[in-house]
C-alpha cells in the first residue's frame, strides 16, 4: 500500500528540480548543461543549486546549438547520459541538423549496437508579448522524425517522473515543458513510480471518465481542458478527458478504448492545425474506429500563421477552456451553446497565466 507520508505538495519546477538532483546522485554517467543553466536565474530555477552539487557535470555553453547538441550526441554514444536545456525551444532549431541526420538515425544506422541516450530539455510557451520566434509549438516537427521520443508532461509528478524516465531511456527525447505550468502545485513522491497517478512514460492518462465524449489534450491544454469538463458536466454532458503525456510514441490502446466508449472525439492541440499531432490522432482513429462514431470527430489547434507579437492581435489567436467546452457541446447536443460558458473566458489579461493555473489538478 502506498505510504502518503511520502507524498509533498511541491510545484512543477521543484519537480523538475528534484528529478534532475536524484538523476545525477544515482549516476555519475548523467550530466547537465546548457545556455544559462547556471545563470542567476538557473532556467527558471529548475536548474537550481545543481552546479553546486555538481561542479564538474553541470555547465554553460556557448551560443553554438549546433555543436552543443553534437557534444551531447558523442557523449551519449560514448556511455553517458546528458540532460540538455535550452530555454525556449525556438533556440533549439539551429541544431536540426544534429538531431534529425545524427541523434535520432544512430541506433538503426549502426544495427542498434550504439544508443544515444540524449534527453533535450526545451521550454515552450506564449504570452508576454514573444511573438513569432519565442513562442512556438512544435511538438508535430518532433515527432515525425523516426528515432525520436516526444512526451509533454502536463503535472507536477509527471514532470519529474517523466524526467528521469527520460534520461534513463536509450533513445533520444524531447523533453516538452510549457512555461504556464511551472508554477502549478501538485503532489510528488520522493520515488515517482510510489505516487498513487504514476503512469509509464508512453502512457496516457484519463483524467476524468465520461461516457458522451472523448477529450484529447496535452500539455498546458490540459487544465483548460479540465475547466471545460468540470463546466460540461453542469450541463449534463460526460465527457472522458485524456492527458496524451507522449506525443510519440501514442498510447493508441487508451484512445481507441475511450472512442469506443463514447463516440465521439475532440482532440486538442496547441500547435498549428496543419500537420498537427491532433491532426494524426482524427485520422489514425476515424482508421481503427470509424464504426464506432457517432459523429465526425473535431480538433482545435492554432491557426496556420505565426502568433503575433501585438498584444491586441494574439487576444483572438489562442483559445481556452470556452472554445473547448463550445465545441464539445455543439457535439453532443447538435445545437450551439450559446452564451453558456461564457464564464470559463479568462478574466484579466489574456496572455498571462490564470489563477486555476496553480493547480493541483
């Protein structure tokens, strides 16, 4: 039975935090750098105390991604196990090269003798003005690259369970974390897999049951998400909510369950809607369950253009827990909803967190 002694409430930085301190004190092989990984401000302070513990395993590079992800690949061909961050994901585009053509191809290149066993920390996110180039989504681009892991932990827990899942993996992940949920509470183990929610890392999670429809998120989407179901049931509509957690691989099994179930399917994306992964979630399931619809299934994802840096042109840009709970019911009920939800539109300004933001969800 599980001690609840062992369970803190924490946020999902000190998660964070905590799985790379317990990653390092088990194996001298894991080593973590990056730009600003040892900065005042420790990558948001994830980084935290770490160079001070480990000197000589944690610190900063230049601004060349390029050749520090090509540090990082010949060190994990070679036996070791780095963790590298960088704070936004759109840096991290410099070094495609090194990740398409070397990372994610080595295994099956070399008859899967060499592993790469890389985990790539990168920060996704949105407001604050950011605009085009600091603020991109682009867990799609991740996963069509055959050879690589994807997964986008959306609590506390599973930041840091699925951190260190990350870095004890052979292969090469991208590690996903959205600026919005660092602050977000929940309860953590001092042992992840102790904690009563732990799930496998290419695990989804059903984060409430229902029987109307099914409700795809990830990431940050995930909560405003959660606030639509909580909104739908008020009226009468169950709907089964899934945290997707991996992008790649996808847990088929739990979807496929859940559309069998309900017959319906929304799926959720915070990406662009051409090429997303919610795009492949309608398609590979309207494949393996179209007997099972009741309806034709629906996504929401972002529009085909790069955000806007202007603070009055990304107010429409996004949506939230309204556009999810609008086009659930549309769903379900055949009608509009009307002005039902409008109390689920973000009080304040829009490009900053929420409070329900906190958690624990």
């Amino acid at each position: 039975m599980i001690n609840t002694n062992q369970l803190s409430e924490i946020t999902y930085v000190e998660a964070l935090n905590q799985a790379l301190f317990l990653a390092m004190k088990k194996s001298e092989d894991v080593f973590c750098y990056g730009l600003g990984i040892d900065d005042p401000g420790r990558i948001f302070a994830t980084t935290k105390g770490l160079v001070e513990e480990f000197p000589e395993r944690v610190f900063d590079m230049p601004t060349a991604e390029n050749s520090m992800t090509g540090i990082g690949i010949g060190a994990a061909i070679a036996g070791m196990r780095p963790v590298m961050v960088h704070q936004r994901l759109d840096f991290f585009l410099l070094a495609l090269d090194q990740l398409i053509n070397n990372a994610a191809k080595w295994h099956y290149m070399f008859d899967g003798k060499r592993s790469v066993p890389l985990t790539i920390r990168l920060l996704i996110g949105r407001g604050w003005g950011q605009g085009p180039t600091h603020a991109q989504n682009l867990q799609a681009l991740f996963a069509h690259i055959p050879g690589l892991k994807v997964v986008m932990p959306s609590t506390p827990n599973d930041a840091k369970s699925m951190l260190l899942e990350s870095i004890y993996d052979d292969n090469p992940v991208v590690f996903l974390e959205h600026r919005w949920l660092h602050n977000q509470l929940g309860t953590v183990a001092e042992e992840p897999e102790n904690h009563p929610d732990y799930l496998p890392m290419d695990k989804a999670r059903v984060v409430t049951q229902g029987e109307d429809i099914t409700i795809v998120s990830m990431s940050y989407l995930t909560i405003e998400a959660i606030r639509a179901v909580n909104s739908l049931k008020e009226q009468g509509i169950s709907a089964e909510l899934i945290d997707l957690r991996s992008i790649k691989p996808i847990d088929w099994a739990t979807l496929s369950l859940s559309v069998k179930k309900t017959g319906r399917l929304l799926v959720l994306d915070s990406g662009a809607t051409t090429g997303s992964v919610a795009g492949d979630i309608v398609s590979t399931l309207v494949e393996k369950e179209f007997t099972a619809l009741k309806t034709a299934p629906q996504r929401l994802a972002m529009p085909d253009i790069p955000e806007p840096t202007s603070y009055a042109l990304t107010k429409d840009y996004y949506f939230g827990a309204k556009e999810i709970a609008d086009k659930a019911h549309q769903m379900v009920i055949s009608v509009s909803a009307g002005d039902v939800y409008t109390h689920l539109v973000k009080e304040g300004h829009h490009d900053v967190p929420g409070d329900y933001f906190k958690g624990p969800f």
